[in-house]
C-alpha cells in the first residue's frame, strides 16, 4: 500500500534502525519510543490489525511471536519485556498496518493505559 508508513518502510522508501528482517517479518526501533527498549515487529504482508488477519495468518502470526522470543535477549531484553498490539484508534493504533510493540530495559507497570 502506498500510503502505508510501514509498507514504505518495507519497501526501503523510509529509512529505519532494523533490527531484524527475514522473508516475513521486520523489526525496528520506534522512533518514538516509550521505554530504553522500544521495537516494531512488523510483517511485510499488509493487514490492518488483528481483527483483519485471515485464517491463512496463523502461521505467519505465530511465527511472529517466536522472533520476538528469539530475539530479545539480542536486544538485552532477557530479564523480562512486555509485547504489546494495539487494535484501532481508541486502543491507541496510530498506524493501520499490524504490528507488535516490543518493550522493555525499564521495570514497566501494570496496568499499562
């Protein structure tokens, strides 16, 4: 999608501070972050939210999950992190293409919002 933030990202049209991309998935540093540790886990299939993720996501949703699992030591996250989606704009989506929040390096309190 043209007008997409991250699909533009993708794309390499946007410069970002990745952190991780395979045939999938990518992930970058927010450029506003709300913790010492702040990633963006995005898959380069377009889709909106959770709510608009077809039975043929699974997969690639699951896998999504295990990066991140993978991952965070890397990001000097092995003592703890929180993953975070944020569903439409009251949840706070800014951007309409799914993505998961990856934060951490800061003890992080509950509830969040």
């Amino acid at each position: 999608m043209t007008d997409c933030i991250f699909c533009r990202i993708i794309a390499g049209e946007i410069p970002s501070a990745k952190v991780y991309e395979d045939e999938e998935i990518l992930g970058f540093r927010d450029i506003n972050p709300a913790a010492p540790v702040h990633v963006l886990f995005i898959p380069k299939k377009h889709f909106a939210n959770l709510g608009e993720a077809a039975p043929a996501d699974q997969a690639l949703l699951g896998r999504m999950l295990q990066v991140i699992g993978r991952e965070a030591p890397k990001l000097g996250l092995s003592e703890g992190y929180r993953v975070v989606s944020n569903c439409g704009e009251p949840a706070g989506q800014t951007v309409n293409h799914f993505h998961l929040h990856v934060l951490g390096g800061r003890e992080l309190q509950w509830p969040p919002g």
